[in-house]
C-alpha cells in the first residue's frame, strides 16, 4: 500500500499537468472594426485557459465552420469545435481555439469567407490575446475548407501550419474552382499544409484537393501531404479531429 501511495505521488500531478481547462465565451469584434467587415458576426467563440501567465504567449487554433455554421448566433459552432477543444484540454499545452462566424449582413452580400473579414479580425485577436504569433495553425471543414484554402493562399505568413478538410476551391459554389487557381497553389506551397478529403464525396469532389495538393507540390511545396478516406463522403470531420496524428503533425510547426 506504501508503495502504490508513493506511486501515485508522483502520478497524480502529471495527470493534473494534462488537464488544461478551456473556457469558452462570446466575444465581440468592435463596432468601428466589425462595420468594415463584409460577412462577419462580429461575435464569436474562444476557449482560452482559465489562468494564463502574464508573460505568457500561446498557440492558436483557428476553426472556420462550414455552410451549417452561418448565422448571427456564435454559440451555434460550439459543437463543431468541440473534438479540437477536448483533444487540447488532454494534451497537456496550454493553447487558445477561437471559432469566428460568416453572416449574411446585408442584402446581395453573399456569405462566404473573405481574407479581407479575418486579416481585420486576427489583427483583433493579436491585439487583445497573448498570442504566439508564430504558432497560429488554420484548418476549417466543408466551406470552411475552402476558407482555409483562401486565407492561407492570401496570407501565407499569417499560418505555421494548416488543415482544410473537405474543401472547396472558389467562390461560385462547392464545385467551383478559382481563376487564381495557380497563384494559390504558388502561394500555399510556402505553408505546411495537410488537406482531407473523403473518397466519395458527393458535395465538394476530392479531386479538388488532389489537384491543389499536386499543383502545391509542382510549385516546389514540401510540407505538404493529403488523406483521402476511400469509404468516406463529405463527412469526414470526427475521422480528422479524433486522430492525434492530425495534431502530432499540426503543433510541431512553429516551435
């Protein structure tokens, strides 16, 4: 019994270190900053520790929804990042995960994912979050795929790493692939990046990450790689975001 005591002296404060509580709320763009955005809830999701250091600076995890995802209600995307958020609260870092929201704001004005929406929003988080800048990792599902694929070939410099899953590739639907097709492989092949995409997908073809995925390559990418589940369709999240390998791969970027 003596030595089981001593045994779990030891272990219980290894496993209290792997527990890192995240707390979610709302927070909110401010108003002379969210009325030059275009498609933008100026609320949205962040789970950050309980505690932070003062002088602490922390990993970031941005998640971008898919079409199901926009509204004008942030909490409704709570259940999209929660497999991200549990496998963070096991790993044992200290991370931040924040989920923004598209809205359809004003008439005529198509909701979709615009660079210029989350270059204005990030420059928020850096502002007012103790951010690792360096450690800033993308990924999003379905049309969040395709904002991944967007922001990233827009703002490489913003990303360690990202991970668009099940993707588009242009602004006129699922299917729909962009003129500037070149330049964003050009671009995208300066970032690690691991795409997903399900076999069968009947929404968004996974030869449109296979295509990016190759033309990255062509352009001289190599950190760059792609998983096609063969049996799966447009669903492929919960294969991708319960699998540590992802996150393995994901966090070692930037350090």
């Amino acid at each position: 019994m003596k030595a089981i005591a001593i045994f779990l002296t030891f272990l219980l404060p290894s496993v209290m270190q792997a527990q890192q509580k995240l707390d979610a709320k709302i927070a909110t763009l401010p108003a002379a900053l969210a009325s030059k955005t275009l498609s933008f809830n100026p609320d949205y999701l962040v789970y950050a520790p309980k505690e932070i250091k003062k002088s602490a600076k922390l990993p970031l995890v941005i998640y971008l929804h898919g079409a199901g995802g926009v509204g004008r209600d942030a909490s409704r995307n709570k259940g999209r990042t929660r497999p991200i958020v549990n496998y963070i609260q096991t790993k044992g870092e200290p991370m931040i995960v924040v989920a923004p929201q598209c809205s359809r704001k004003t008439k005529g004005v198509k909701a979709i994912w615009r660079a210029g929406d989350l270059n204005l929003w990030l420059g928020h988080l850096k502002a007012t979050l103790p951010i690792d800048e360096k450690r800033i990792y993308l990924t999003g599902t379905s049309m969040g795929g395709y904002g991944t694929w967007m922001w990233a070939a827009s703002n490489p410099k913003h990303f360690a790493a990202v991970a668009p899953l099940c993707g588009g590739l242009g602004q006129g639907g699922p299917k729909d692939i962009t003129p500037d097709f070149d330049r964003w492989a050009k671009s995208l092949s300066t970032v690690p990046l691991w795409a997903f995409h399900g076999g069968k997908d009947r929404v968004v073809p996974a030869d449109r990450s296979e295509r990016m995925v190759k033309a990255m390559k062509d352009h001289g990418g190599k950190n760059v790689k792609l998983t096609v589940y063969p049996d799966l369709r447009h669903a492929i999240a919960k294969e991708t975001y319960s699998n540590a390998e992802f996150y393995e791969w994901l966090f070692k970027w930037g350090k």
